[in-house]
C-alpha cells in the first residue's frame, strides 16, 4: 500500500511583491540622493534681488541677498555698493524652512539704498564662498515735481525767492520736509555753497494741505550771499530719517524703516554790479537807513565837556561785516575820539539785517556855532532795481563857555617883574641829585619786588580758585543734563557762562549766547528753549544736550560736516 505524499505550494503572487519592495526602495534611495544632490547644489547658490529697477534720484529701494549652503559665517564684501549707492541700512536674518516636506536653510540680507547720482547704474556682483551673485542694473531718474497728497508720505521741496541776483545780494533759499507719517532722528548737512557765504536765518513748524491730506512742514530758511557773478550752484540736500514712531519697550523697532529724501539741485544767475552804480562801496540791499542820537541833549553843549554821537547804519539784506565804515569828522575847534564800531547781524525770517554803530565822543575847545556835515550813503535798491541815496542831514549846534587856554603858550609874554625881591631856591649839586636818585630807585626796586610777590600768590590762589569755580560749575551743568529739566539745565549753563566770561554776568542766557557768537552754545540754548517754553513742549534729546554741553565745557569747536539735529514730526 503505497502512503500519498502531501506536497504544498506557495502562492504565485509572492515573486512579484518581492520585486515591487526592492523596486521601491530603489526609488526612494534614488530620491534621496537626488535630494542630497539637489541640496549640495543650493548650497552654494547666492543670489541677489531688488524690488524695482528703476526709481528717481530722491528715492530708495531694497536689495536682497540670499546664501544658501552649509558655510557658516562671513558676509558680501559690501562696500562695493558705495561707490554709486548709499547703504541707509543693513540687516542680516538666518532662515530655516520646510514647504512640502523639503527642507531648507538660508542667510539673508536686506539693504536699503539710495542712489548718490543719475543715469543707468549696476548693483555690482558680490561674493561669498567662492559664490558670485548676478549684477542688477539701475535706472535713476531725475527728481520729479512735489507729489501730490496720497502718492508719497515724505518729500522734500526747495524755494529760491528771486529768480537772478546781483553779486553779494541776499538769496532766501527755503527747505522744505513735507511728512504724512510719523519721522523721527530726522538729520540732513548743512547747506553749503560753493562760491558764496551761507547762514541759517529761520526755521518754521507748520501744516499744510496738499490735496486734501494733512502736512505737517518743518521749513528751514537759508540766506545766501555770492562771491561773484555767473551761475550759482544750490546743491541737492540729503535727509536722512526713520518712519514710524517710536516704541520705548522695543529693543529693535523691527517696523521702523530707515529712509532718505533728496531734494532737487538748483541755479540761480548772479549778475556784476551794474556799470551805472556810481557808489563807492557796493551795498545791495533791500532797504538802508541812518539814525543818530546823542549822550545828552546838545543844546547843553559846553566847552571843555565831552559829548558823544552815536550813529547807527542798518540795511536790510546785507551782513554787517558789508556795511562801510563812516567818514570821519575833521572840524576846527572840535577834538574827536571815535571808539571801535560795533557790528551785529540780526537773522529774521526775511534774512539777515545788518547793523554798524559807530560812536564818537566830542570836546568842543572854544565857543562858537558849529556844523556836522551830512551823511551820505549810496546803494543799491534790490526791491526796484535801482540806485539810490540814504542822508543824514547836515547837524548845527552852539557851544558855550570858555576856550580852554594852553598854559604853555609861547605866543603869550611873561608878566613883568616887580621890584619887589624874590627868593631864589638854591639848586642842589650834581652828586647830590645821584645820590638821591639811587636811593629812590632802590627803594622803588624793594617796592616793586613785593608787589611782584604778593601778585603772584594773589593770582595764584584766584586761578585755582576760578579752575575748581570751572570744574565744579561744569560738573554740575553735566549732572542737570542727566535730570532732564531743562530749566535747571539752563541755570547751570548760564552759572557756568558767567564763570567763564564774567562780562557776561547780568545778561540772561540767550543773551550771552548772542553776545558770545559759540555755535554749540546757541544750539544747545535753543534745544533747551524749546523743551522749556514750547507749547507743546518738544521732549529735550538728552542726547545731544550732553555732546554739545562737552563740546562747549571743553572749548571744541564743531565741524561744519556734522549733520544738524531736526525736531521729530508727527512721533
């Protein structure tokens, strides 16, 4: 009997499963390496973007650089960017993202720039890790006209008040910042001109509608006087600012945006003097006069007593170092002694009124009837365009008393002698009149030398004295700075004024920063006037009070380079 063997089989589906798993995990490995290719080929990839390509002079735009790869550190040599853009700010950020289940890492920067001159211009390649970005090229237009009200939240305007001028006449030029948003660390330079002498006469706070939206204006006024004839350049001016207001409990103001506003250059002609001004010293000016007035009344003229004339020429538009010095009296019984003229220049929102004083005392030596010739100052009439002529008139008065008689007149003779006798003092010897006269000359020497002496301890003591005055005084201005009253600020500052020019005592401050002529001085007066007094009161920029207060305790002088502090708008 034969046992049936039982035999099994398995299913015919088995190889193929097997195939499909290898096949499979063929293809994932396949994915990964390509994905591990994919990667190892981004990582060196540096790229660069911008958010517009074309843009005017006046305005900015965002450059973005990319890296992604596994070097770590370093950055783009971006002082390359300087040559024909101004870097107003730079961030860096490092990035790690997934998008689909792919992952990905990145260093960014972001640059805000500003183009420093017009034509077609490159954003230059840079380099990072043997990596070169694309350059990018740049279209920059010229500066276009104010915009209207909704299409710009910041721009500048600049305002010239005569379209020519003569040589060394008075140019107003009016800057501008026209702001819908809140600006803050507002700073631009100075405005120089080349061939011409520029001062800042005015600054106003405003508001202004520009197609129905709201302005707020802060105006600088400049006046400018030319050298010489032929074209005047007024060069653009730079502000620099950052938008948005700003957050005491931020470390960074991550939303704040640095910016930079440039307004338009302008020309101007400047023509010669005029062939038929017959003046002789050229004075244009908007207007000119002469005023004069006496110590007393100078019907109380009287021989022997001085009496002072004071003269005062003042001419719109011009400075006073421009005003000629007055003709000076030579009139036969009268003995003048003219004092050193005094000159000022008074800024006002209409530009600079200058003033020259001239004074002169006056000794009548003998009675009589006297004439002061006229005056007569010649200029030229800016507003009409024409020459014209300012008098003070011829001036009589009468004098009294006496004449003073010299007591050594060889025209006068001797009284005649009496016959009355007269003593006759005896004259002492030769030897005697040098032996008295080196006992004297001994005794003013022993004198002299304890003078001396005593001088020197007394000065001693009043300089050291005066140094720790100095020190403490200061000390004490840099101590209320920190406290932040600008009223005890401006107590300490005039103390310390006081201790340093003592002339200056009885003078209130902005008095002695008039008289003193210091520019940090006058800077520092008007910040603190205006955290004191301004309604509303403009928050004091500790800041720039403690710079400037250093800069004045230590007798620096400033440089004219040094951007100039605008008040916030709208923060």
């Amino acid at each position: 009997m034969v046992t049936p063997v039982e035999t099994y089989s398995f299913p015919t589906h088995r190889k193929p499963f097997v195939s499909a798993t290898i096949a499979l995990v063929t293809k994932a490995l396949c994915a990964l390496l390509l994905l591990a290719l994919s990667l190892g080929a981004s990582a060196q990839e540096l790229t660069a973007s911008v958010d517009r390509n074309e843009l005017a002079i006046n305005e900015t735009f965002t450059l973005t650089l990319r890296y992604s790869g596994g070097q770590r550190g370093g950055q783009p040599d971006f002082d390359l960017l300087e040559q024909d853009f101004e870097v107003l700010s730079r961030q860096q950020s490092n990035q790690y993202r997934v998008i689909n289940g792919q992952a990905e890492s990145f260093v960014e920067w972001t640059l805000i720039l500003a183009p420093l001159k017009e034509g077609k211009l490159f954003v230059p390649s840079l380099h990072l890790h043997g990596q070169v970005s694309d350059a990018i090229p740049i279209t920059v237009n010229q500066a276009g006209q104010s915009p209207s009200g909704n299409s710009r939240k910041a721009f500048l305007e600049v305002e010239l008040d005569k379209d020519k001028v003569h040589v060394q006449e008075q140019l107003l030029v009016k800057v501008r910042l026209y702001t819908t948003v809140g600006l803050h660390d507002i700073a631009t330079d100075q405005l120089q001109v080349r061939g011409a002498h520029v001062e800042k006469v005015d600054e106003q706070r405003f508001e202004r509608r520009i197609d129905g939206v709201g302005h707020a204006v802060y105006e600088l006024t400049y006046a400018v006087f030319p050298e010489s004839s032929g074209e005047l350049q007024i060069p653009a001016l730079n502000y620099v600012a950052v938008t948005g207001r700003r957050d005491p409990f931020s470390l960074f103001n991550r939303n704040a945006q640095r910016i930079r506003l440039r307004s338009e250059a302008k020309t101007i002609q400047v023509e010669p003097k005029p062939d038929s001004y017959s003046g002789s010293h050229w004075l244009p000016a908007a207007s000119l006069g002469l005023v004069q007035s006496w110590s007393k009344d100078p019907e109380e003229f009287k021989v022997g007593e001085p009496i002072t004339r004071i003269i005062t020429l003042r001419a719109e538009g011009l400075r006073a170092a421009q005003l000629p010095p007055l003709p000076a009296l030579n009139i036969e019984g009268l003995k003048t002694y003219p004092d050193q003229a005094q000159q000022e220049d008074q800024p006002r929102m209409n530009g600079i009124t200058g003033s020259r004083i001239e004074t002169t005392a006056i000794v009548a030596t003998k009675p009589g009837s006297y004439q002061l010739p006229p005056v007569t100052i010649t200029w030229w009439d800016t507003k009409n365009g024409r020459q014209r002529a300012t008098q003070l008139p011829a001036f009589r008065f009468n004098v009294s008393g006496a004449p003073i008689v010299n007591a050594a007149d060889p025209g006068k003779a001797a009284p005649a002698s009496s016959g009355s006798p007269s003593a006759v003092p005896v004259e002492p010897g030769f030897w005697q009149k040098i032996a008295i006269a080196a006992i004297a000359s001994h005794l003013l020497w022993i004198f002299y030398f304890f003078y001396l002496k005593k001088g020197k301890a007394a000065a001693d003591i009043r300089s050291d004295s005066e140094a720790r005055g100095a020190a403490e005084d200061s000390g004490a201005l840099m101590d209320k700075i920190k406290n932040g009253n600008p009223v005890y600020i401006q107590q300490a500052l005039l103390q310390w004024v006081n201790s340093q020019w003592p002339h200056t005592r009885g003078m209130n401050l902005a008095d002695a920063s008039t008289h003193l002529k210091i520019p940090e001085l006058n800077q520092l007066t008007q910040l603190l006037n205006d955290a004191a007094y301004k309604v509303p009161p403009k928050p004091l920029n500790r800041s720039q009070a403690q710079t400037l207060a250093s800069r004045i305790t230590r007798g620096e002088k400033s440089n004219d380079s040094i951007p100039e502090v605008l008040p916030q708008l709208f923060s």
